[in-house]
C-alpha cells in the first residue's frame, strides 16, 4: 500500500490500526497538526479532502501561510564512507561537498520516483 496520499499540494501520511480497523494519517509539510481516518479508503480520502480545505479555510482567515516554510539548509547523517565518497567525488568535479549534494538531489528529483 502506498503509505501517502496528495491533494491541493498536500501530503497525507497515513497508517492503519488493526486494533481499531481504521486508516488515520497526518497532514505532512504544514507547522500544525491536523489529522484525518476513515474506515474505508474511500472514508479515508474523503477525510483527507475535507482536513485540506478545512485547513486552508483556517490559514486564510488567520492571514496564515499554509505550508511550512523552508530555510533551504539542513543536516545530512551518512555512513562515514559515504560521505568520505561523496567528499572525494566532489573534488575531482571541481565541486564543493555542498555544491555536488545539491546537484545530486536535484537530479534524482528531476528524474523522479
């Protein structure tokens, strides 16, 4: 099962309890939590459709932006060799380390999933 699901360029992250018999999922990318479920798939998009637009409502009668903001920095965590690789690769491009991570997330985004 796909674990996400997308709407009005939202992300819904989803789960399923077996305990409760019902799909909830989380809206992703925003600085509020706002959660939806369903019994169904179909509840459960529904649910999600309506958490969006209820959302969107809210954030435009609180002059609010509705989608977290990014800084365009972050920390990266790999393996020592991986980075040590990455570090060497760089180099031979005439890259910096930043430069070269850059243009390797670019990349893969551009040729998608």
């Amino acid at each position: 099962m796909n674990n996400i699901v997308t709407y009005k360029s939202f992300i819904g992250s989803i789960q399923f309890s077996a305990a409760d018999k019902t799909f909830f999922g989380k809206i992703e990318g925003i600085n509020d939590l706002v959660t939806f479920e369903g019994k169904t798939v179909e509840n459960l998009i529904s649910s999600f459709h309506e958490a969006v637009d209820d959302y969107l409502e809210l954030c435009l009668l609180k002059k609010k932006e509705p989608h977290k903001s990014f800084k365009g920095s972050f920390n990266v965590r790999v393996n020592p060799q991986v980075h040590a690789r990455a570090y060497h690769t760089a180099k031979a491009l005439k890259l910096s380390l930043n430069q070269f991570i850059q243009k390797s997330i670019e990349k893969t985004l551009s040729e998608g999933l």
